[in-house]
C-alpha cells in the first residue's frame, strides 16, 4: 500500500470523511465496472457502487493493514453482488442518464468501424452475462481485476481447486461462444488495410 | 502428458498459476502438439477480446452522493443510539421507581373508602352472599374479610 494511501485510510479510520473521498476518486472507475462486469447491468451498477463505498466507509475500522486496501474493498464488492443477485433476477439492460459507455482505447474511428466495434462489445458483454454466475465472478476477477487464484479463493472461500476449474469452465464457454468473433485489433487492422 | 490433461490445464498455464515443474511439461508438450497449441489459441483470443468489454465511467456527482449517502447513514446510526440511550435511561429510572416503591414501609399503605362505597359493598355482600356460597362456600370467606377490612 502506498504511503499516501496508508495516510488517507488511517484518517478515514478516524471519521475524516474528506480523506475517504479522496480513496473513492481513486477507486470510483474500479469499483463501478466490478460492479458492472459482475452484474452486467449499467442501470443500477452506480447505485451499487456508492453503496459499496458507504459500507466501506462505516466498516473501515475493520480493515486491517494485512490485505492491500484495493482487495479489501474488492470483497465488499463482490459480497453486494452477490446479495444483489440472491435479491433479484437480472433485468434488460436499461442505460441510466449521468452513465456513460466508453469504448476502450479512444481514437478515432469511422463510422463503420464504430459500429462494428459496439457490436463486438455487445456480443462479449452477452457472452460473458450468459455465464452461470458462479463462473463468471470467477471470470470476472482473474480476467479483469487480474486476481491471483489464491486471492479468488480468499475472497470467494472456495479452495483454489475450483478457482481453477471455474476458470477453465468459463473459458471453454466463452471460446464456443465468441470463436467466430473478430478482435478489435483485427477489424483496426482489416480498416487500415 | 497426454493431451486431455494439458488442455484441462491450459488455463491455469496461461495465467501463470502452474507448478514450474508442470509449466516445463506443457511447454514442451505445445512444440509437438498443434491441437493443443490451438487450444491455447483460443484462450489467447478470449483474454483480448476482453480488452473490449465496455467500460463504465462514474456520472459527475457519484462522488458528492457518496458522501451524502455517508453522512445521511451517520445522522440514522447518531438518532438510533440516542433512541438507544433514552430508552435505557428510561427503563433505570422504571426500575429505580420499581424498587424504591418494594422498599417502602407498609404499613403507610392504607385502603380509604367513603361511606357510600361501604354502603354498597355490604349491600352486595347480602344480596349475593348467600347465592355464592351455595355454589363456592370458600368464596364467602374472601367476600366476607373484603366486607371487615373496608369496615
């Protein structure tokens, strides 16, 4: 943990609320598409994400120095989710007005390659959201957040064994699922061609 | 290593998540063997294509919320522990009444009653006395020591 970071916490820890919003501007992009991927609803994943944050406000005392802050908050995280899941069956997506869908790395592109690159994106959002969410909150934190298998398996308590398998499983199903799919670097490079 | 073994562990090689000892195997198995190697592929693929799931970016007062969300949360948690506190003060000064009310010395406490009630109560003790006794002859004893203490 930097430095600074072990400062802002500590003073969070004494109530300062100004020090804690600084770690949510850090934090904000991260937990909002945890939230996000997890879920795979924009609509509510604002909503879920200051929640996060607020429960992490309030129970900070508990956090101990022993984990980074990020996996701390990465466990408040995913144990919402899964709440959310237990509450309620996922609904159609429905953007929300202040959200914003942002199309990895900004360029420049033509209209017809715009195109083909939000359907890229439509196709692997469903792909992914089609996973059981056992395998995909798996998924999710090894790909994404990039999560060693022991850290999935702390977080999630399953032994590293079915971090594994999961992992495995996820894989095999994306791959039936997307194998006819172009990458972005693919359509980037037949435009340019 | 035979192939069905490698492929069920290609996705723990790709990550990086391997013993070095059965990395070494699969690697050495991959040089031989196109099947797996494409498997790999595959995996390969799947991981960049993920470099194009949308992102979300937070609206402009994501992080004011925040801290609304927090402070209104501290009013709630400051109001109950006051409804807390005031119902515990409460239930002491209950007992405390409670308990100075046991320690008072009993013969202050003293049954008044006026001249009418005395009246009424003996009448009734006639009119219905005998009919109670009939069916409860134990009765009359209580109703009758009633009658000699409002005496």
């Amino acid at each position: 943990m930097e430095e600074k970071e072990e400062l802002l916490v500590e003073k969070a820890k004494k109530g300062d609320v100004l020090a804690f919003s600084e770690l949510v501007r850090k934090y904000e992009r991260y937990v909002l598409n945890l939230v996000y991927r997890t879920l795979g609803r924009s609509e509510d994943a604002e909503d879920i994400a200051q929640e996060a944050f607020v429960k992490a406000f309030l129970n900070i005392k508990k956090f101990k120095e022993e984990s980074k802050f990020s996996t701390w908050l990465s466990k408040i995280v995913i144990n919402l989710c899964m709440d959310k899941i237990r509450e309620k069956a996922n609904r159609e997506e429905n953007l929300e007005e202040g959200m914003w869908l942002t199309i990895p790395q900004s360029s420049y592109y033509s209209p017809e390659e715009t195109v083909e690159r939000l359907e890229i994106q439509e196709r692997i959002k469903k792909a992914v959201m089609s996973l059981p969410e056992d395998l995909r909150m798996v998924f999710v934190l090894r790909e994404f957040e990039d999560l060693s298998y022991q850290e999935i398996s702390e977080m999630l308590d399953i032994p590293i064994g079915t971090v594994e398998s999961r992992l495995y499983r996820a894989r095999m199903k994306l791959r039936s699922l997307l194998k006819d799919l172009k990458t972005l670097e693919e359509v980037t490079e037949k435009s340019e061609m | 290593m035979r192939c069905n073994e490698v492929k069920r562990l290609l996705s723990a090689y790709f990550d990086r998540e391997l013993p070095a000892d059965k990395s070494i195997e699969i690697k050495e198995h991959l040089r031989s063997c196109r099947s797996c190697a494409k498997e790999l592929e595959s995996i390969e693929k799947i991981h960049r294509l993920m470099g194009a799931f949308p992102i979300l970016e937070a609206g402009p007062y994501f992080e004011s919320q925040i801290i609304e969300r927090i402070e209104s949360e501290k009013r709630k948690r400051r109001f109950s522990l006051g409804l807390k506190l005031a119902i515990g003060f409460a239930l002491c000064g209950l007992m405390l009444f409670l308990i100075t009310l046991r320690y008072l010395p009993s013969e202050n406490v003293t049954l008044e009653t006026t001249p009418v009630l005395n009246t009424y109560i003996q009448e009734y003790i006639e009119t219905y006395s005998g009919h109670i006794g009939r069916s409860n002859p134990g009765l009359i004893v209580s109703v009758s020591s009633l009658g000699e203490t409002s005496r």
